[in-house]
C-alpha cells in the first residue's frame, strides 16, 4: 500500500494548486523509494524515460519559440492576415482547420495540430478576426465561445482522424482490449472501419461549424439589444409620482 503514495502526492499537490512538474517529480520520487529501489536507481529512470521518449525534449524546445512568436504578434499578425479575406467567416476558417487537421492525423502527422502550438497562437485569433471583420469589436463572451469551437474542431478533426492511422497508440490499445476478451481484429480492419466515423463525425461537426457564422450574429445582435435597451433605461422601474 505504501508504494500508492504517488497518488496521494498528486492528488495534494494539484488541489493546493503547486507547480504540476514539481508535484509529478516529487510523487515519482516517492513512489520508487517506497518500492524499495535506491534513489539512485529511481533517478535513473527518470533520465531514462526522458531520453527514450524524446518527444519531451521537443516540447520543452517548442513552447519557447511559440512563446517568442506570440510575445512579437503571431496573434495579432494572423488576425489582421485573415480580417483581409473578405470571404473568410469564422465557420469557414474552423472548417479548413478541421479538414486539414483530420487528413494529417489520418496520415499519422498528429503533430502538425494542437491547443498550444496552432490553436492558440494561430487558428483562434484568425477565427476571432473573420468575426470582428464582419460585426466589429466582439465581447469577452463572445471571443471565449469562437475560442471554444475553436478547441472543439482540433478536437474532433484529431481524435477521429488518427483511428484512420494503422500504427497509432488508439489502435493498439482498442486491438489489445479486444484481444483480452478473446475478439481478435487485425489492426487494418480497425483503421478501415474508422473511416465511415472519421466522415460522419466530419459531416456532423462541419454542419455546425457552418451553421456557427449565424449563432455568432444572432449573439452579437442580442448583446447589442441588451446594451441599447441599458443605455435607454427600458424595462427599468418607473418611478412613482
């Protein structure tokens, strides 16, 4: 039982809100020294697991520059880029991506997406630009829901685009759950099977996208009659003679 104190670790660490990669370290610490293996050892698994998975050291490598780009106007250069297309929407933008996004992680390239390095810098500020185009200054309110379908259609163009990809961790991980409960599929029936999901799901979610451009004027046109109607004082109590 004792070996369960990671979890422990973690839990604490999170709900007193302390810095994630401390926590993490310190719970893994823990958890191989009450397994009864010397710290030394415990250390060097660490170094381990970090140099076999070098995706890490790529992150921490990426994240900087993306930090850079934005602190020099990425968000501003790509929403001023975007507010010159005048046949560019929101929907349509977020379409594009979705569509590019689902074809590339089909391909095995799910790397070329994400919240942090395209969604953030780049796709949401450009989204943000094809409204303000069209209906000018937009309320927090407003900017935080084309963010959020923003986030929404990485999400979906990834997870259902990557099932479509034979040598991908989902695959492996739907063929190995089966396999334990004596169904055996090969991984290319998987990935075939994932296409007619990968195109509903594309069919279903771009129909919303394209149905976003009127949600966001019918939100802005009900903002602007909720500021009209404060700035006039109608539906204010009348006061009594």
């Amino acid at each position: 039982m004792l070996t369960l104190i990671g979890i422990l670790i973690v839990v604490v660490g999170f709900a007193l809100r302390l810095n994630p990669l401390l926590v993490v370290t310190v719970a893994g610490l823990a958890t191989g020294i009450a397994s009864g293996k010397p710290l030394l050892d415990v250390i060097a698994a660490f170094g381990h697991a970090f140099i076999e998975s070098r995706y890490v050291a790529i992150v921490w490598l990426v994240l900087p520059v993306i930090g850079l780009l934005e602190r020099f106007g990425l968000k501003e250069r790509a929403r001023d880029l975007i507010s010159r297309l005048r046949v560019a929407t929101t929907g349509r933008v977020l379409l594009l991506y979705m569509f590019i996004r689902q074809v590339t992680s089909a391909l095995g390239l799910t790397s070329l997406g994400g919240q942090a390095q395209m969604v953030r810098p780049l796709i949401a500020p450009m989204a943000e630009g094809a409204a303000e185009t069209r209906h000018g200054e937009l309320s927090p309110d407003t900017r935080d829901f084309i963010r959020a379908h923003a986030a929404a259609s990485d999400n979906v163009g990834y997870f259902f685009g990557e099932d479509i990809f034979i040598a991908i961790g989902s695959i492996l991980l739907i063929r190995g759950f089966l396999d334990q409960n004596g169904i055996t599929v090969e991984p290319a029936a998987l990935a075939l099977w994932a296409i007619p999901t990968a195109v509903c799901a594309f069919a279903i979610h771009g129909t919303r996208l394209l149905l976003l451009d009127r949600k966001i004027a019918a939100r802005i046109a009900r903002e602007q009659a909720a500021g009209s109607n404060e700035a006039t004082g109608t539906g204010a109590p009348m006061e009594r003679s």
